[in-house]
C-alpha cells in the first residue's frame, strides 16, 4: 500500500521514476479479493479494460501508450515525457490548453505521467461525461500537431522541470547516477525527464516521428475504473475510439546490460546532505521476467521491510539501534529488468561501512538460516491486505492494470495474485535471496554501492 | 612513436580498442616534416589521399569508411567489428576468402580493423598489382553478400575473438568496466568488439542494413602511401572506385555524455593478478572538439610522460621509489570525446591510494607552479622526432591520415602540425591540465578511478 500509494503520488507529480516504482499489490479470489476486471479488445487493437466500483458516481479514465523513456533513440532521452506534456498543446481540432480546460469545465481534473516503459493519460470525472473526454483521447491519439511556439516554451516548461526536481535535489541526482552505473548499456539507466544537454536539443520532427511511430489503438490500453460496466460503455468506445485506425508498431527492444565482476561504487557530497546514507542497487528479474521469483521478491521485501517488527527495522534500527532509517525494496513492474534497492542512515556514531556489513548480514542470515513459515504468512496477509485496500480506491486499480498491461503482464496476473502469492514458499524466499540479494555472489553485476554523504564527511572504507 | 608504433601493433590485431589509442603525431613545414600528401576528390565523393615514398617500391593501400563502433543501433554492439570480418567473406562477384586469397597470390598481405569511429580495410603489395586491389575493393564496397553459413560460423570467430582477448584477460576487462563507466550514455562507452550477449543474438538483416547504410565512396577515404603519385594512381582510382554511385548517407550523430558530480570508482579483484595497479580515466576534448586544446594536450602528455627524464617517472619512480610503472596518456583522435588515461603500479609497501595522492600532486604541481620552457622546447623535440620517424615508414603516415580524416581533421591539419605544436605556450598547458587533469576540478564527470587487484589485496581507503 505504501508502494502504491506513492505511485499514485509519482503519478500525479509527474515523476522522473514512476518506472518500475510499483510491485503488483492487487488481489483476486472469493468476493473480497478480486477486482472484477471485464475486458475487451477493438478490431482496431484497442485493448480496453473495464473496473466496476459502484460506491461513488465518478470514474477515472486512463490511456496507457506501450512506450516509454526506454524506447528512445540515443541521445533523445526525455523526449517520451517531453512528448506527453506536448500532447496537451493542440491537435488539429483542439486548441493548445483546450483539453485540460475542457476537463475542468466538467468539472474534472487530469494529468499524465511517463516511465521508462509507459506514458499515461488520465481523468477523474463524473460517469455522465465520459464519451466526451474518449472524443477528446481518441482525437490526440492521431491528430497531434502543437504550434511552434507552444513547442518551444513546453521545452522551457520542461527543462524547468529537471531543474526543480532533480538538479536542485541532491537525492536525485544521486539516485540518477545510481541507476545509470547499475544499468550500463542500458535505457533504464538514463532519466525518464532526460539528460539536460539533450533537452535542450529537442526537434520537432524527431519528437513527431517518435509520436507517429509508437501512439496508436493497437499500442494503447484503455482502462476505466468506477461507477461503469463494460456494458455501459462498450458502445461509446466504439464511436470515438474504434474509429482510430490501426497502424504497424515496431516490436519493443529492450538491449541486454553486459555481465561485469567490476564492483561499482559511487561517493557522492552536497552541502544541502546533512545525514550520510548508503544505497545497493541490485538488478532483478521483472514480472515480466520471471512471475515466480518476482513474487517471491515481493515477499522477500515485505519480509525484510514490511513494517516495524520485520527483520530490517526491528533488529537494526530498534534492537541495535545501528540505523535510523532503513528502506528494502523491490521494483519489478517492468517491461525488462527490474531491481532491488537497499538503503539506510546510520546511526550517530555508526560508520557507513560497518553499516553495509549489519545489512548485508541481515541478507546473509536469511540465506543460511532461512525464514519462519509464520514470517512468511504474515507478510502475505499484510500484502493481501494492502491490495484489499488498495482495491477500493477508484484510481488505484487502474493504475495497477495500466501498468501490468503496459510491462507485459495480464488481467489475469491482476486477477489471481492473491492466489499465486499464496503459492509461494519459504524456500522459493530463500531461493531469491541467495540469487539477487546475496552480498557474496551476485547476478548480472555487482551491486552498485553508493554514498550520499555531507561536504565534511568521508567513508571510513570503500567497497 | 611509442603509441604510433601502437596503433600499428592494433591495426595487425583487430584490436577491440583501436579507437582513439593514437594522437597525431605528424609534422609540416620543410623538406623533413611534410608529408607532401596530395589529395582529390571523386565525384561520387570519395576522397583520395596519396603519401609518396619512394625508398620501396610498395605501397600500402587503405579504405577507411567512416562509420565504427560509435555509430551502432543500441543492442547491436559489435557489429560494425563483425561487419568488418563479413567483408572479406564475399561479394556478389567474390568467392568467401577470395579477397585475402588473391592478396597473398599477388605477394601482398592484407587485414582490417575497427575503432568506435572508423572501420579500416588496408594491404601492403607491390604497386603494380595496386588497381588490382582497388577493384576488388570498389566491388566490396556495395556487393557484399556472404552465405549464411559464412555468416554463422564467422559469428563463432568474433565470439572466440572476444572470449580470447577480453575475457580471459582482466586487464581488459577491467578496460572495459572503466570506459563504461565513465562514458555514461555514450557508445564510446561500449566494446567495439561488442557485448557477448548482443553478439550472440547477430543477425544478417541488421548487419545488412548498417552495411547499405554506411559503406558508400562519399562516406569513404582511400589512402596510399608508397611508391606512387597522385597522377600515377588518378585513373585507376577513376575507373574502379569511380564507378561506385553515391549514396545518401546520415550524418553520424554522437549523444552528450551527462554531467554529473558523483564520484565512480571501480574495483575489480582477479585471481590473475598478481600485482594491484590503479588508474584514473577523465574526459578530455578531442582533437575535432578543440584543436589547440589538443595539442596542448598531446603535450601535457608528453612533459609528464615522455621518457625517463620526465615528470612522473623520474620523480615518482626514480627518485621516490614510490611506483614501478607509471602511464599518462591523452588519446584525442576521436570524432567526439577525448579522454585522459592516468595509471601506475605501487612498488612494494605503497598503498595504492597514497600513490592516487602522489600522482594527483605532480598535476597539482604543474598546475600551481607551472612547467619550465626547457620541459615544453624537450617535450616538442621529442614530439617532432617521432613524427619524423614515423613519417619515414609506408603504413604509419596512411594509418595517421586515415584516422584523422575519418575523426574530422583535415590533411591541413597534418601537413601543419609541426608548425601549430610549436606555438603552444606554458600556459596553454597549465590551463588544460587546469581542466581537464585536476584533481581539485573536473570536467564534465570526476574521473572514474579503478583499482585493478589480485584476490586477496585490499585497497586502504576508497575514494
């Protein structure tokens, strides 16, 4: 739930690592469980998924296009999420700002986001005024065409952006350079917002090839969650979106980070740091990559760091008193890889390296010693309960299936990850620590080890 | 000469990293310095540059296509190397293996090579059978057409090729990890040899498509240096190359390397090693991105690391017996970024980052306290005669203007080297060792710093 709800914040703060930032926290099963996904699939390609949720007479509408920050040329990096900030300045029969003001008029609110693997566009507005805002998706899906003008100031917007938010943020810039040492030949190794000198090079016909090669029905889920049945609105998708024609999209590539036994460190000192803190970045598989493990990481997380009385918090920050912050997490809703990422604050007086030895001990004991049975079944209740939840929000739902439908996975993953989770043992729990987050082995590569820290202060030693 | 000699020992090895491993190291001005180089233009665009030397009557004769690893889809790494390997495995009108075959019945012998940024095809022969060898190269340059099972089994050799080269070597390994690391986001960041797992997966319509894209004579240079004249070659060249059509051809984009303020260090630790070693790699201009940067530059290289009399090695190994070997190399023929290479091995009972300290300070000395006249008048000496040297070889000269002209110098620039060394100042390289080799300052990204160890070596404190 903590996972989800901070998607939902990335979501709606445009964020430059929506990416990967959300594990499957959703349910199926007996009444209370499932979340009654119906779906259908246009004949121009369109899948559309309907999520009834009766309790309030509104609906969140969202349009995932299968493309993201990973998709990009070389050297264009930025462009998916420069791209979707341009979608709203004007088609061919919507004024620059029309769409969003029409929006508002209705009494609604949208916004948009972008990761490495996806773009989405979404309302929240009242059931009666759906086809309208479908008319109004359906019309930018193709008919793009924002004034020169528009296109220039949206990049200032934009560059503004990655200024606000990542270079005056030190956390940011340090998790930007985390993740382009882990993922080495690799997209998601570049900043969904863009590498600033690139920024500043946008072209408009590359940014339109981009939109005109991967915006199309075929490429595209529509998902409508709350006061609607597929019945209800199976005709107006019709008329607005099936009128989209189809169009061939290339296959989505994704280029394969090289093996290394170099291990990568990464010190970096700001004056705005007052706490030093150290972070591992560790490559995983995805979902999509491996459905099994990826669950049993889901629970080796909840496991570590599933609250004040697992392992993490309770033998290192409250028994021990060695950190004061501690954060284990996995994200595996990708299209490829996926990651684990293992921070934490020392305590007063603790140095940073003999920190890394408690946590990674912490990991090495789980891998000799294995877990309980009972940690095992608590961490699924506590996931289970998290996705019941989340379930009953009108936007958190679609935004779980926009994303499982966007990085490979199904309805049907959706449907019965309460089932599956349930499935899963202690050994397939040990099995995933010894394989992705074992301090004396590793996969891929080395984890990525890095240090925030303040001007002053130096790690005792490093790696 | 040291580094001329080298790229020469690179080319004969199809080395993965001919890129950027040589300077100019021509010279100008009187009888001894010109090359007395002599060019045209075809009128399909093919540039032609001729180096007479008539002491033997050979002649090397080169085709450069500029194009390399640089220019490679993402996911395709390697394949402007395996390309390089398909063009001897034949044409339209050759059989596999008939170019090389021919070559030897003519008494010659011939191989090829690839950088990031140029893939070169050159032979050594008597100058008699010179027309012979442009017209099989003229027809290589569009027919090329080698049967599917020539291109499997050669997939085999440039797996094995890197197998043997990189990865049964640390060394190069450790390479490798450190140029990726530091070019973040850049191509120069991967093998040109390629990353096995992109090898692996090589297909013939991929490696045909970058083929038809790049190998046209307007995006060539042909080079001949030995016993010839411009008009002694003029209408061969016409009649062979000249039948080749133009084509069009993209311009070669290169993406920016991102700025960023983190410290990376690299730690590779193998059983092979018997003696830890350390080395920084930094950014640096090249010679097409600032030319008088360069060659101050070239310079700095050659004042701190041009002999036993120089800075590093006389004061660090000679006199404080703190180093066995030193290295500082400045590699600036590239078509986009330069870089600097700093590394040394400790004699006995130095730690490794009380040596990083020593070496930093011999550049935080010249940096504060400047370099005497005497150093930059030797440095320039000794630069002039190795040009002379190498000028008086058949392949050197056409190896030097092959790579300047594929990495955006001019003949000019060659022809006038010696005169442009000579008018760089003291503090024209007190302001690039300010730059660009500060320990205090970087450029760009700090420098990435790797410690290359045995197994059970430590390093005391990193970074």
């Amino acid at each position: 739930m903590r996972l989800l709800l901070m998607l939902l914040m990335c979501a709606l703060s445009l964020t430059a690592h929506a990416q990967g930032s959300q594990p499957v926290s959703s349910t199926s099963a007996p009444d209370h469980f499932g979340f009654g996904a119906e779906m259908m699939t246009l004949k121009n390609g369109l899948q559309v998924v309907v999520i009834p949720n009766h309790r309030v007479p509104v609906v969140t509408h969202m349009v995932w296009y299968k493309v993201g920050g990973a998709d990009e040329a070389m050297g264009q990096s930025g462009s998916a999420h420069y791209l979707e900030h341009l979608m709203f300045k004007g088609t061919q029969t919507q004024a620059p700002g029309e769409f969003s003001k029409m929006v508002k008029t209705l009494g609604g609110n949208d916004n948009a986001f972008t990761g490495h693997d996806y773009t989405a566009y979404f309302q929240s507005i009242s059931a009666e005024h759906l086809e309208k805002l479908m008319a109004m998706e359906a019309d930018r899906m193709t008919g793009l065409s924002p004034p020169e003008s528009h296109f220039e100031s949206e990049k200032k917007v934009v560059i503004e952006e990655r200024r606000q938010r990542t270079d005056n943020d030190p956390r940011n810039v340090f998790g930007e350079q985390m993740h382009s040492a882990l993922f080495v030949n690799h997209p998601y190794g570049r900043p969904i917002i863009g590498w600033m000198d690139e920024m500043n090079r946008y072209q408009w016909p590359d940014i339109k090839k981009f939109y005109d090669t991967w915006y199309a029905p075929n490429n595209a889920v529509v998902v409508i969650s709350g006061d609607v049945t597929l019945d209800s609105i199976r005709d107006m998708v019709k008329r607005t979106y099936g009128a989209v024609p189809s169009k061939s999209v290339p296959m989505r590539t994704r280029p394969t980070v090289p093996p290394a036994n170099g291990m990568t460190s990464l010190t970096l000192r700001d004056k705005s740091v007052e706490q030093p803190s150290v972070e591992m970045l560790m490559i995983a598989p995805s979902f999509r990559q491996n459905k099994k493990e990826a669950l049993a990481l889901q629970l080796l997380e909840n496991i570590m760091d599933g609250g004040a009385a697992t392992r993490l918090y309770k033998n290192l920050v409250v028994d021990q008193k060695k950190a004061v912050t501690i954060n284990f997490g996995y994200q595996g809703m990708a299209y490829d890889y996926g990651f684990l990422s293992l921070s934490a604050t020392p305590a007063e007086g603790v140095a940073l390296d003999d920190l890394v030895q408690l946590l990674q001990n912490q990991f090495r004991q789980v891998i000799s010693s294995g877990i309980t049975q009972q940690e095992l079944d608590e961490a699924v209740s506590r996931l289970q309960d998290s996705a019941i939840f989340a379930r009953d929000s009108v936007a958190g739902p679609a935004m779980l299936f926009g994303q499982a439908l966007t990085t490979g996975s199904s309805v049907a993953d959706l449907e019965n990850w309460h089932r599956d989770i349930e499935k899963i043992t202690t050994d397939d729990i040990i099995h995933v620590a010894r394989i992705y987050a074992n301090p004396d082995q590793f996969y891929i590569r080395p984890p990525v080890i890095g240090y925030l820290l303040p001007l002053e202060e130096t790690p005792e030693k490093t790696p």
